[in-house]
C-alpha cells in the first residue's frame, strides 16, 4: 500500500469508525450461530502459558527466569504479586486437564518454561522438567485433550539474561538448542507446535518500555531483540520441521486494528508509523519482505545487527500463523518521541466505561474480522487460528456459582466476527480461548481475571464460571 492509498484507507478508517459508536449488528449476532457452523476440522479450546500458571518457580531443579527475578523486585508488579505458587498447576495439571475434559474442551495450548528443562538455558538438561512435561503430555492425550506446545512465552532464563538475553546475538544459539531438546523430546507425541508467543510484546515491553521483564529501556537493546528473536523465530520452525514427522508448525503475533483518531495527515502518519511497529515489524521479515525501516524510524538501526545471510534466513513459510486480538488503537499523533504517547485511550474518543476491560482495552468483535481478513490477504500465510483471545472483566462468586455475562457476550461477539470472516472464505481453522483459567496477568498481578474458570488462589479451588459453562455447552453444540 502506497502512501496515497494509506491516507485514503486511514482517512475513511478514522471518519467511518470513530462518526458513531454504535456497533454494527451483523445477521450472524442476531440469528445466532453453533459449533457446526465453523466446520467439522476447525480447532477449538484454550490457552496458558507456563508461567502464569504452573508456580513452583524454584522446585525440582528449575532455575530462575527473568520474570522470577523481575517480580521479586519492589515496585516492579502493580499490586507486589509474584507467580511463585500462581494456580499450582505444576502440581494440579491432573485435576486441570480432567477439568479441561469434563468442558469438552479438545486442544489445551500450553508453553514450556526454558529454565525448568534447561536451567542456565544451555548446557546440562534438568531431567525431573523434562519428566514433568511428559507427564502434562501424556495426561492430555489420556484424557482426549490435544496439547499444543509454545515454545517461548516470556520467561527466558535468567542465566541469559545475565549476558545480554535477547539483545545479544548468542541467543540464537540457546534457542536453538532449547528448540532442538523440547521437539526432539516430545515430539513423538505433539504435533502442534508454535514457535514464540507475540515476540512484538516481548521486545518492546520487555527492552523499550521496561514495564514487563527484563525491565530494561533501550532502544538500541529492542532493536537488536526484535532481529534476534524475528531469527529464532524463522529458526525455530526450521527446527520443528526436521524434528517432528508430520508437525502442524506455527508462531503466533499478536496484532491490532490502527486507526487514526480523525483525518488530519500528523495523525494519519502516527498511525502508519504505529501499524509499522505493533503489527509488521515481525509479520514483514516472516513473509520475506525485510524490516519495515521506511515506515519507522525507529527501528533504523537495525542494520547494525544483521550479518550477512541474515536476510535470507528470516523467512519461514508456516502451517499456519496464530492471531492473538485483544483490542483496536486509536492514534494521535504526538511530539513525545515514544509509540505509546500515540495511542488514544479509549474513554477519550467516547467509548462507554462498559465496553472498556480492566486492563483498559475497548471491546471492539469488527477489529478480529479486519485482522482475519489482513493475514488472509498475505499469500504466504496458509492458515489463520486464533490462538488467544478473550477478556477480563469482574467476576461475581456466589458459592459455587461464579457469573461473568460481560464473558460470555464478549465470546458471542468476537466469535461472530469470526465466523463472518470464514464465511467470505477467510482460511480461519481455529479459536483458542484466553484462558483456561484465571491467572498471573504479568505486570497487572493477580487482580485481572482472564479465565472460564476461577481459580480462588489461597485455596487454590477451581469453579467454572458462567463463560466456562457456556463454552463448554457450545462445544457440545447446545
């Protein structure tokens, strides 16, 4: 798209979208819809990550990850709240996937935590991790519930950290030989892999903003993440190729509408530099068209970090490439020299406090129709699944009831979206829900609660909540 038709396109986005607030009712919301109507081979169930649920942080020869360092320091989680115990599920995973099984709930995508099977991140192998993720394994498959393994969601060792992480160029050489133990070691069993979990959020949280670990604030360090891990990722799809028969290879990128608050060029230029940075700086490389430096500046530099052969080996072609949607961006143009300065809270451009989450985010079901439609228009992307989506907002525990209505409609919502895109032909084949259960919601602590089932974490008692039942009469095609 050239510049001329991003104004146009922005222009008609920013007068069209922010003219009225009112949602769109589509044929699908109003006649309803069930799981039939998706297909009989689309991929339903939910999703965890290994740090925000499994606890036992220090046990059984795991070693520290950046993010156990992290939030043992002061100020660094909003409400002082570590994932030491978390949900447990290190010691729970046979209650949790028995409970995944009476939901009717056929795929559980979960991630391995690098430090528990590899505790300096390379080098000696901790045996009892290894033997733990064999036993979450093998009690899905028991159980009909098909695992579906990230391999880096967020919590890279602390050991490599401590020589730079993922600002430093060694880390293509750790990941490799993590991805190499993990595929080779349960592949036999799992044949659903993908690669990392939103890279795009790592980098820049982790190395630019400093809001999630490692905490650091360089521009120079996120630059150097982004090529690393873009590498890793391209590598790592290599890596489940030649190690698993008959793998379905992926990665996942989290992504978000841009529009730009009104039809003033600054403010249509804020949103092309901000799609530049939230949705292609990895997406672009992937498909083979290099880094996005004409469209952001900021990542200029980048030059600096690729040897050559880099180029050539940023491209992967996957299955199929996972979408995680959460919310739009509204953007302004600003003369703070900082992206997030760029994006437009929501109550600011007349968004009702109903529609607005706890973490802050509009509930906006057109933006995963748009997204869908985007990726499918890419032809190197085969396949499109879900792989997170979902919302938080507060639950109400009455005993063993737990009612969450805001849930279920936001479900309803998206997933009519969903189905609208699939419908015009859109090769969507799955929808992951996030998440299974409540759990450590990085810098936000334990108070934003994501999860069809609640999770009550000084008792550690499970309750399916309202959004869980529903979920699970769906999928049995009540």
């Amino acid at each position: 798209m050239d510049r001329r038709d991003w104004i146009k396109t922005a222009a008609l986005l920013g007068a069209g979208m922010l003219a009225s607030q009112a949602k769109a009712i589509s044929w699908l919301e109003t006649q309803g819809f069930k799981r039939s109507d998706f297909g009989p081979d689309f991929e339903w169930g939910v999703a965890t990550a290994a740090y925000q649920i499994e606890g036992a942080w220090n046990v059984d020869g795991k070693g520290p990850s950046i993010w156990d360092t992290f939030t043992h320091k002061r100020g660094k989680i909003k409400t002082g709240e570590n994932a030491d115990i978390a949900c447990d599920f290190y010691n729970s995973y046979p209650s949790d996937i028995a409970l995944m099984q009476q939901m009717g709930i056929p795929n559980s995508r979960f991630s391995i935590a690098w430090s528990r099977v590899l505790p300096e991140g390379t080098g000696k192998i901790n045996q009892a991790g290894l033997d733990y993720y064999d036993r979450v394994i093998d009690k899905s498959l028991e159980l009909g519930v098909n695992p579906w393994v990230t391999i880096f969601h967020w919590d890279l060792p602390q050991a490599l950290e401590d020589k730079g992480g993922w600002a430093d160029r060694q880390i293509l050489g750790a990941f490799n030989e993590y991805a190499d133990l993990i595929t080779r070691k349960f592949g036999d069993r799992v044949k659903n892999w993908m690669v990392l979990n939103e890279p795009m959020a790592f980098t820049s949280l982790g190395y630019l903003l400093g809001i999630h670990a490692p905490g650091r604030r360089s521009i120079r360090k996120f630059v150097a993440a982004c090529h690393h891990a873009s590498m890793c990722q391209a590598e790592g799809g290599r890596i489940i190729r030649a190690n698993v028969p008959n793998a379905n290879v992926g990665t996942t990128l989290s992504a978000s509408p841009i529009t730009p608050k009104n039809d003033k060029p600054k403010n249509i230029a804020a949103a092309k530099r901000v799609d530049a940075l939230i949705n292609r700086i990895f997406l672009d490389p992937m498909i083979g068209k290099g880094y996005p430096t004409e469209d952001l500046p900021l990542i200029r530099s980048i030059h600096k970090y690729i040897e050559p052969g880099d180029l050539e080996k940023l491209a992967f072609e996957y299955d199929f490439v996972g979408l995680q949607y959460y919310t739009r961006q509204v953007v302004k143009s600003s003369l703070i020299p900082l992206i997030r300065a760029n994006i437009v809270k929501p109550h600011k451009f007349g968004v009702a406090e109903d529609d607005i989450t706890e973490m802050g985010w509009e509930v906006y079901p057109e933006g995963i129709y748009t997204l869908l439609k985007r990726f499918d228009a890419i032809p190197q992307i085969k396949k499109i699944i879900v792989t997170e989506n979902g919302c938080a907002f507060p639950d109400k525990v009455e005993g063993e009831n737990v009612h969450d209505p805001k849930r279920i409609q936001f479900l309803k919502d998206y997933l009519a979206q969903v189905l609208k895109a699939k419908r015009e032909g859109v090769n969507v084949g799955g929808y992951f829900v996030w998440s299974f259960m409540d759990n450590f919601e990085w810098a936000e602590g334990y108070h934003p609660r994501f999860g069809l089932v609640h999770v009550d974490y000084e008792t550690q008692q499970r309750r399916i909540k309202d959004s869980g039942k529903w979920y699970a009469d769906f999928l049995k095609g009540k």
